[in-house]
C-alpha cells in the first residue's frame, strides 16, 4: 500500500507507521496510508519563516504574479494525471474539473490580478495620503507589507486541489510562505499534485510545504505573524478558532465553513417562464455535483407554498434521470461520497433531518447504483425533502446532511421568503431566480446581512453564470455566522489578508521617499533637461516641470465650444450668470487640460511612446477669459512593463499634472500616464 509523503522543510518524508488509511471511494478498497508521527511541526514554521518568506518578500508583487501563471502552466501540462487520480475520491469527470482546473484557474486570476492592480514593488501603498496639519507639511498614509510568519491551510476532504490553490494563490501573490494541510481522507490526491508543484522548480525555496496527516502541534508554535485559514465543519473550525495560542498571540484565522445555503424562487414566477426551469436545473445541479459534497451547494429550496407542487414534480423528474454509480461507467452522472466515514455522517443527518420533513424523492436503503457495489463504496443517493412548517421546526436550518439532501421550504410572501433565508443563521451562498427588479432588489437587501454572496439569475444572465456554486477569485468566498466570518479570495481584498496595514505620518518628502509615489506638497527635483526627453530609467519621483504661461482668451472658449460642440451656457452666454455658481464666462475644463498638455508637452519624437490614460481629474477653480494659467508636471509613479517579444521595451510613468492660476490659485488637478521608453 501506498505510503504518502510530506514536504517538509525542503524534503519529501514519511512519517512512522500508520495513523490513517484512506480507500477508493467507489470500491472500498484501500490505497494508501500516512501518518505525520516523527514530524517536527515547530521546524516547519520555523523553515518558513527563515527560508520561504524571506525570499517571496524579496519578489515583487508582478514577480509572484508571473510565478503563479507558470505554475498555472505547468500544472495545466500534468492535468490528466490528476483526472485519473481524483476518480479514486469518487468524482466524475466533471467534478475533477471543478477541483483541478477550476483550482487552476485561481493561479491564472490572480496572476492576471496581481499585474494589473499591484504595484511592481514589494509592498503596497494603500489608498490615498491624508492631510494632518493647516499648512500641508504633516501627512499621514497606509502602507501594506508582507506578514513575516508562514499561512497555515486546514482544508477539506470535498476539494483536495481547488481547496489548496484557491488559498496559495493569495498568500504566494501576498509574500507569505504556506503549509498545507489537506484533508486526510482524499490527501493522496493533494500529495500528487504537491509533488508537481514542488517538480516545477518555479517556487523559492520554503515557500511551500505539505502535510498529508495530523497536523499535531503546530498550532501551539504560531506566532502573531502567522496566519491560519481552515475550510470544513463549523464545529470543527470553531473548536479550531478558540486554541488558546490563536488568542493569545492574535493570529489571525479566517474560516469558511459548511452551511446551509439556499436558492430562493421569486413569486414572480410561474412554470410557463424561462426562470421555471432554470430554477429546477441550477436545483437538482446543485445537489449532485460532487454528490452533494460542496460547501456552497444548495440545502434549503425556498418556494412559493402556491408553487410546491410543480416545483416538487419538475424536481423529481430531472432528478429521476440521475444515474448513480461509478464515474466509470458510461451514463453514470453522480459518484459516490468521498469515505465511509461521510457516507454514516450524511446517513445519520438525513436521518434526523425526516424527524421534522417529508421524504419527496429517493430512499435510504435499496437506491439503484450502477457498475458498483452500493454497500462497498461510499454511496448516498438523492433525498428531496419537505418541511410543511419551516418556522415550526429548527432541523432544516440547522441539520446540514453533506451529500445529495435537499429541503423545500414553503413561503406564503417575501418578507417569509427574506426571513427563511436568514434562518440558515449564515451562509456562504444564496440564489435567487426572479425576472422582477424590484422582488431581487427587496430579497437581496434584505437577506445580504446573512450571506457572503447573493447570485440572481434571469434568462438575460443565465448563459454566462457561473451559477450557484461557483466561487469566483475576483469575488469574496466566505460568509457570516455559521459561515465562518471570514472572507477568502476577494481580488485584491483577500491579498489583503496576508499584508499588515500600517499608517505612517510625516513630511510629504519623507513619506514620498518611503511610499516611492510623489505626494503633493513634496520637495520637487528640478532638473535643465525636460523630462518628456528622458527614458524611463532616468526619471526620478519627485522630478518637476514647471511650465510658461498661457492667457485664456475669449476666442480659446469660442474655438473649443465650436469643436466639441460643447455649447453649455456658462461657456458661451454672458446674460446667464445671475444665480450659478460662475461670475462671467468661464472657460470648459477640458479645455484647461488641453491646454496644460500644451504647455507641458514636449513636442520632439523622444522616449515618450503615447498618451496611456487620465486619472482622478479634478477642476477645482473657475478659469474666466483674462486668467494667465501654468502647469507643474511631476514624476507621480513608475511601473516598469514586461519585455514582450516584437515590442519597444517601456514603462509607464504617472504624472501629477497641476494647473494654477496667475494667483497661484489650483485651478485643475491630474494624474496622466505615458508609455516611456526604457533600457532593455
């Protein structure tokens, strides 16, 4: 039999003898055994620490992002080996696609994530400064660095690779260094797709490392620089949450646990409507991806109690056409649980969950399987229950079976259906199927308080949702409550996660030198050449054009409404005036800015390639005909760009463009950027 490994502080190792044994899901048979026994836990925070994290600090945010994508690639390139894998855990072909390139594809947004929103620098200036004194000499700001301790990943058994990108991806992108600790029953699958991400050669050294067992004492050793993420059960994730060291030393923990998330039908809708049906299929979807086994998958199917029945008989007829069995045989549509162990725990909630509801579709014992043994693997088959009362009973919104279960739930208004939905007391996810605005805009209002995400679906989304159970890297995963209050992925929000907010205070100098951004107020660097004829690497922050003069004439106002056909009144009638906010005739503010372009502008070919964009434009004074302007143009910010084959190698520069008046008034303020030549 099979013995896992661990990849412990550079070196793949066994530990002694056997704490468990993990078995083919469809088969019962056993196919391999770990035990983390012998393994120091202290040393393998302590390795990430000095080796791991140290040298992902010392990337750039762009660096971890291109790291990401090649990894992305290069697990691409093995996924068949994978496929075959994840079948011993009981998934169909299209569940393992959901865990192997749906975790695969969290790599590729966050790569894609990191280059276009994160600076390509080693930590984050966060927001925008804040003024802190009468004469601007006293500023505060927020930055963000990289935790120096390691993240810690308890995951569950239902995503073995998923489960562990979807959280790498946002502590490798960070600069934090990662243990990952799968679930013990499908971690063979994790340990095989561990060894090619260790085989790539593509992370540094440290910055990952795997446990396929018991996690021992490890939690006992983390620091105030850690962190510890952990996906499964409430219970355990509470129990997990109150270690003594977790509170003691402030570690911060984000949980994303189980729970009972809903899918709502508006009682706007009949069975004659597209939503109808879109409804019943995203249900009965919902309850045999993976067998049931999805933290997001739907537990509670709240409906009109005038619409019970057709939903009840669209829902057995679809699912009627389900075929249980092994992901092998042809025609087999769901597969087993992933254990034995599973398949008592969904047994016995079941069970207790017909205490209080009305079996509708499917039997416990005697349910067909097919190309398997339904005694040997771990088979459940689909249960479609009702619950007459649901404001009577707790079970359905407390009793999560985690398998093919499902409960309807009657609603006599929406105000019921808002309070149903809330009853799950937390959930990751719940969906809603409406083609009224207004019911979707009452609901999700509503029932956001008690949820992490919210879908609503109509025929105008349905060809492109992700649909119900679907987390989304650029999208928040987590939820309140029995949910875990946490929050995974996010975008930039879950990068977050791993960085230390830290407010600092100071000059406009220093903190421009600390934050490398020009902030308003600094001292300016000014130099004898223009800097719109120095290439990228020349320029420096802080660098300061200070412009010759223009006086706005009435015929620049007459022109400029004459050619953008902006004929607004302030522009253009000087009878207008009584009551506005203007004394005479005032020149457009796009006007102003092109004319600042003017006078800054350099008009030579040079290393300046083209015009990029304009930010945060702001007109924050009247410019009347007789006004005398001028501009002060700043070297704001620079990201280097990466060499593309066939292209001029550049960068772009931010620039802080101010427009004064002849009072020294600020008339205009802008951040434009420019694609600069650079050295290759």
């Amino acid at each position: 039999m099979n013995q896992l490994q661990h990849y412990v502080c550079g070196e793949w190792v066994s530990g002694k003898g056997s704490e468990a044994t993990m078995h083919n899901a469809i088969t019962g048979e056993p196919i391999a055994q770990t035990s983390t026994k012998g393994i120091d836990f202290k040393a393998m925070l302590d390795y990430g620490r000095r080796i791991g994290s140290p040298a992902l600090r010392k990337m750039t945010f762009h660096e971890r992002a291109r790291m990401l994508k090649a990894l992305a690639l290069h697990l691409t390139s093995k996924k068949d080996a994978f496929y075959k894998i994840s079948a011993l855990t009981g998934a169909t072909k299209a569940d393992s696609w959901v865990d192997i390139e749906g975790g695969i594809g969290n790599l590729f947004a966050y790569a894609s994530k990191g280059r276009r929103e994160l600076p390509n620098d080693t930590f984050l200036v966060d927001g925008k400064p804040e003024v802190l004194s009468k004469g601007g000499t006293f500023i505060g700001h927020h930055i963000a660095v990289p935790l120096q301790g390691v993240a810690v990943h308890i995951n569950a058994f239902n995503f073995p690779c998923w489960g562990m990108l979807e959280k790498i991806a946002v502590n490798l992108l960070a600069g934090v260094s990662c243990i990952v600790k799968p679930a013990t029953a499908t971690s063979f699958l994790t340990e095989a797709m561990a060894k090619e991400i260790i085989a790539s050669g593509l992370l540094p050294k440290g910055a990952f490392q795997v446990l396929c067992g018991s996690i021992g004492d490890m939690l006992s050793h983390l620091d105030c620089q850690d962190v510890v993420t952990f996906t499964g059960s409430a219970t355990t994730g509470q129990k997990l949450k109150a270690h003594p060291v977790l509170i003691q030393n402030a570690v911060r923990f984000n949980m994303e646990a189980d729970s009972l998330n809903c899918c709502i039908l508006g009682e706007d809708i009949t069975p004659d409507m597209p939503e109808f049906e879109l409804f019943i299929k995203e249900v009965t979807r919902e309850m045999t991806t993976k067998a049931g086994q999805k933290c997001t998958a739907i537990r509670r199917t709240i409906v009109p109690e005038n619409r019970v029945v057709e939903v009840a008989n669209a829902l057995k007829a679809r699912l009627s056409k389900v075929v249980i069995g092994n992901p092998a045989t042809e025609g087999v549509r769901m597969g087993s649980l992933a254990s034995l162990s599973q398949k008592a725990d969904v047994r016995a909630k079941t069970l207790e969950l017909m205490r209080v509801c009305e079996p509708l579709y499917g039997q416990l014992d005697g349910f067909n399987v097919v190309g398997a043994d339904a005694e040997k693997g771990a088979f459940a088959p689909i249960m479609l229950l009702y619950c007459q009362n649901p404001f009577a009973v707790d079970a359905p919104h407390s009793v999560e079976a985690f398998g093919p279960v499902n409960t309807i739930l009657p609603y006599k208004n929406t105000d019921e259906a808002i309070e149903l939905a809330k009853m799950g007391k937390g959930s990751l996810v719940g969906s809603l199927f409406t083609a009224n605005n207004k019911v979707a805009k009452e609901i999700v209002l509503g029932a956001a308080c008690m949820h992490g995400r919210m879908l609503v679906l109509n025929r105008h989304s349905a060809g492109e949702s992700t649909g119900h159970g679907s987390p989304m890297p650029q999208l928040v995963h987590g939820g309140p409550g029995r949910a875990g209050g946490g929050e995974e992925m996010g975008g930039i929000r879950g990068v977050m996660h791993y960085l230390q907010r830290t407010a600092i205070q100071g000059s406009p100098t220093t903190l421009s030198a600390i934050t490398g951004n020009y902030l308003l107020g600094a001292d300016e660097i000014v130099k004898p050449v223009h800097p719109f004829k120095k290439q990228f690497d020349d320029l420096e922050i802080g660098e300061t054009l200070t412009t010759h003069k223009r006086t706005i004439t009435e015929a620049d106002i007459v022109n400029f409404a004459n050619l953008s056909w902006d004929h607004f009144y302030a522009h253009t009638d000087d009878t207008s005036f009584e009551g506005s906010v203007f004394e005479r005739r005032v020149a457009h503010g796009y006007f102003i800015i092109s004319a600042a372009a003017g006078l800054f502008v350099d008009a030579a070919k040079g290393p300046v390639l083209a015009n990029y964009g304009l930010d945060e434009l702001r007109f924050t004074k009247p410019v009347y005909v007789g006004d005398t302007i001028y501009v002060k143009l700043s070297v704001k910010e620079k990201i280097a760009k990466d060499l593309r084959e066939g292209e001029v190698p550049q960068g772009v520069v931010k620039w802080q463009v101010q427009v004064f008046n002849q009072l020294h008034e600020l008339v205009a303020l802008a951040t434009i950027l420019t694609l600069v030549e650079r050295k290759g």
